[in-house]
C-alpha cells in the first residue's frame, strides 16, 4: 500500500470531519482524493463520491437529529426538487471528457472557497431573511444537477439557501443541509449505478472513514464556532481547485 493511497484514506475522513462540523464542504474533496490519491477514473469517482456522500451525509443529519438540529421539513422541501435535479445531471456526466469534468470541477471548487471565505457567520439569535419557498424550490433544483453531475453534495449552497429561503438559523441549516444532500446523493447515484460498475470495496472502506469523520465533526460543531474552521478549509478547497485548473487547462487547447 502506496504512502499516496495512504494519504488519501486519511483524507476521506477529512471529508467527513467538515460534513459533520459546516454541513458541506467536504464532499467537493471526494472527487479529487479518489481521482488522484486513490487511482480512481474520473467518471467512476463521481458515482463513488455520490454514495460516500450520500452515506455519510444520512449520518451526520440522524446526529444533528438527535440534538434538534433538522427541520424535516424545510429538508423534504428541498430535497424534492433535489432529487429531481439529480437525476436530471446524472446523464451530463458522460457528456464530457475526463479532463473536462475536472476542470469544471476545478472552477467549481474555486466558486466554493470564495463563498465559504466571504460567507458571513450566522448566530443562533440572528432573524434570517423571509422565507420564499418558490425561490427555496429553484434553488433544490440547481443544487440537485450539480449534485448529479459532478457527485459533490452542494452544500455550500443549501446551507446558505436554507438560511435565506427557509428561515432556518444556521445551526439548523446545518443539519438540514446534511439530510437534503443525502436525499440528493441517492437520486444522483441512482442516476450513475445504471451506467457503472463501481468499486464498491474501496467506496465502502472510504465511507468508512467518512463516516467516522462526521462523528467527530458533527461533535465539534456544538463545542467551537464553525465558521473559523470553514475559511481554512477554504483555502485548503482552493488549492485543490487551481492543482486541478493548471493540471486539466489542456483540454481548452
């Protein structure tokens, strides 16, 4: 066993460790830790990120659960339309080629890291904005095809979208967002189960890991202030992301 695939088991946990603690984040990793440190293709890591996850997310959400921290449903409003945008960006991926689909989910990744710097931090007693379910509704959707497409959970922007669309504080958003990117993992890896064959040995030892760091993240949510830790991962997410733009920018050649 390689020190690069060693290295990449330890990051899988990473994965879970920012699902539990900032309800996202985390699963924009998967597919770059299962490309490049696990020797996974492209293709085949999308699907595998969709059930690693979606598993890991169905975790985290039943603890935040058990501490009152989901809102089921503000969740199933969103999880709907979710579902419904995963499986319509499930078939995109095959539409574009390996190096194509890591640059796009490079520049992806980079939108990632500038909304979770400039994001601004939320308390419990802060009053959100009104919600607007229509609006709560698009935003499902669009989440939903890039869950599809890319197997990433979104939840970069279910948090947010939770917060302003359906009057959700933080913290709740939080949990919520854990259970509507469960909900949108499994459409989207009902979508690519039909054209794969997956590792299921390596997704489930990854998903192993992921798991046991959403326990730990899910922990530290309650006991530290979440948005200190989601900037440094911010900058870790941007790394990643521009490694992936220099390394993939040849296919626009």
């Amino acid at each position: 066993m390689s020190a690069l695939f060693v290295t990449g088991l330890v990051l899988s946990a990473i994965i879970g460790l920012s699902l539990g603690l900032i309800g996202g984040g985390g699963s924009i990793l998967t597919v770059p830790i299962l490309v490049y440190f696990l020797g996974v293709t492209p293709h085949d890591a999308v699907g595998m990120s969709l059930a690693v996850v979606g598993a890991t997310s169905l975790f985290g959400s039943y603890l935040h659960y058990r501490r009152e921290n989901v809102d089921v449903r503000s969740g199933l409003l969103f999880g709907v339309a979710g579902i419904a945008g995963a499986l319509a960006g499930s078939p995109m991926t095959k539409l574009v080629s390996p190096g194509m689909l890591l640059l796009i989910f490079g520049a992806l990744m980079f939108v990632v890291a500038a909304s979770m710097i400039w994001r601004r931090a939320k308390t419990e007693d802060e009053i959100p904005h009104t919600p607007h379910p229509a609006q709560g509704l698009l935003a499902g959707f669009g989440v939903g095809v890039l869950t599809g497409f890319l197997g990433v959970g979104g939840g970069f922007l279910i948090v947010p979208a939770l917060v302003y669309f359906g009057g959700l504080s933080m913290k709740r958003a939080i949990g919520t967002s854990l259970f509507v990117i469960f909900l949108n993992c499994v459409a989207g890896l009902v979508g690519h189960a039909s054209q794969d064959a997956f590792d299921w040995g390596l997704t489930g030892i990854v998903m192993a890991l992921a798991v046991g760091g959403a326990v730990g993240g899910t922990m530290l949510s309650h006991r530290m202030a979440a948005h200190r830790l989601q900037r440094v991962f911010a900058v870790l997410v941007l790394g990643v992301g521009g490694f992936l733009i220099a390394k993939n920018f040849a296919v626009l050649m």
